[in-house]
C-alpha cells in the first residue's frame, strides 16, 4: 500500500519548516514532502500536480489556481560590505540611481521603474548574480529572504524604503480540495487542531457589567429561596 503523503513546492528563500513541523505533530501518518521549485515554474507545478501546494512569490500566472496571500517582504539592495550604500542602515531609491546593477534572468521583483543602470549581462540565476556583486560589477535588488539565502561574508544588504514589497502566497489548485491540502492550508493560517472551516464559534465572552449582573440575580434568587422556609416555619407556630 503506498504510504499518504502531500508534496510543497516552495520558491527559493521560501520558509517552510515550521509548517513541515507542525504537520508532523498532527499528522505522523502522512509525510509531507517538501519540494525546491523555481520561482518561474511554482504555479505551473501546482497545475500540473507535481506539487500539491506552493509557497510562491507574486507576481506570477495564477489562472487555474486558488491564491492564499501570506505576507509581504521587504526589498533590500545587495552590495559589497566596503560600499558607500553601507554607510546607512536603509536607502532609498534615489540612492541606487546611476548605480549599476544586476538583473538576472530568474529576477523577481516587480518594480517597472526601478533605480540603477543595469548591466548589459543578466546572469542565469539570483545565485550567479550574487557572485558578480561580490566580484564588484553591480549591486542586487532582491526579497529580503533572498539576500540571507545566499549570504556571504564580503556582502550586505541594505533595504530600500520606497521599494515595492514582495508578496508571497500559497497556491493550490482551484475548486474543491483534498481534506489533506485543506488541513495544511488550516496550519498556515494558524488553525489550532481539532477545529474546522465550517465549526461553530464559540459564544462571546461577557463583559464585566454582564458578569457582574448575573452574580446579583443569582444572589437574589439564592435570597428568595432562603426566605420561604422561614416563612412557612413562622405560620405553623
């Protein structure tokens, strides 16, 4: 019999152990497979079913698929640890203008006017694009995630104020989904175990004044009982 199991796409810089994690607590009979994919391939993965879910960066074609908006990175500038930009703790724009950069061919950060002169070459990856910045061609403009996914010694990042963010989402296919990708689609969200889409709320707590009322009706009727015996004990004297 062939062990269950979910499969996760996840794009490079992508974080996803502590899900992978609390999967394995709530459900040791199913492996979750976790699974590298290129930025440029997610979504097709997902179609395509070699992944059942992908943590991915958006932009990206998402016809076909249900999108889950997780959070939003900060973009950051990647240069030489002796370069000017490092003076400062974060830059913006204006800063980078004139300023060579590199844009690889895997580059994904959605930014139409971006600062800097970019270089005629466009190295094949954010990972060869990090060995020219250190080599001093250009500097990087990346996902946060990404500058500390290839972190060197001779490199820092600085984040750029006025930069678009980078969303990150999870796609899985559109329509009605498996109980195991609508459990780990719970996980991501925070769902505690036990509990469910379509599972009753719980009442609303009272307020203090609603607390407070209900102990003095309570006294009052523990009153009224109390009363009626001696009541009744005064009228067989």
């Amino acid at each position: 019999m062939t062990p269950l199991s979910l499969t996760l796409g996840y794009v490079p810089g992508g974080t996803p152990a502590k899900w992978a994690r609390i999967w394995a607590e709530r459900h040791p009979e199913v492996q979750l497979q976790l699974c590298p994919v290129a930025a440029a391939d997610a979504a097709a993965a997902v179609r395509a079913g070699t992944v059942d879910v992908a943590l991915l960066r958006l932009p990206a074609d998402t016809s076909g698929l249900a999108i889950i908006p997780l959070y939003e990175e900060t973009t950051v500038a990647v240069v030489p640890t002796d370069h000017l930009l490092t003076a400062v703790d974060e830059i913006t724009a204006a800063d980078l203008d004139g300023e060579p950069t590199l844009v690889p061919l895997d580059h994904v950060v959605a930014w139409a006017d971006a600062p800097g002169a970019p270089v005629d070459h466009r190295p094949e990856t954010t990972e060869d694009a990090i060995e020219l910045v250190a080599a001093g061609l250009g500097a990087l403009i990346v996902p946060q995630s990404l500058a500390r996914l290839y972190h060197r010694k001779d490199l820092t990042y600085r984040p750029i104020t006025d930069a678009p963010t980078c969303p990150v989402a999870l796609a899985c296919p559109e329509g009605s989904q498996s109980a195991m990708v609508e459990e780990f689609i719970g996980i991501v969200r925070g769902r505690k175990p036990g509990s469910s889409r379509g599972q009753d709320q719980p009442a609303p707590k009272r307020t203090a004044r609603e607390k407070t009322l209900a102990k003095q009706a309570a006294r009052a009727a523990a009153g009224k009982v109390a009363r009626k015996p001696g009541r009744a004990q005064r009228g067989r004297r």
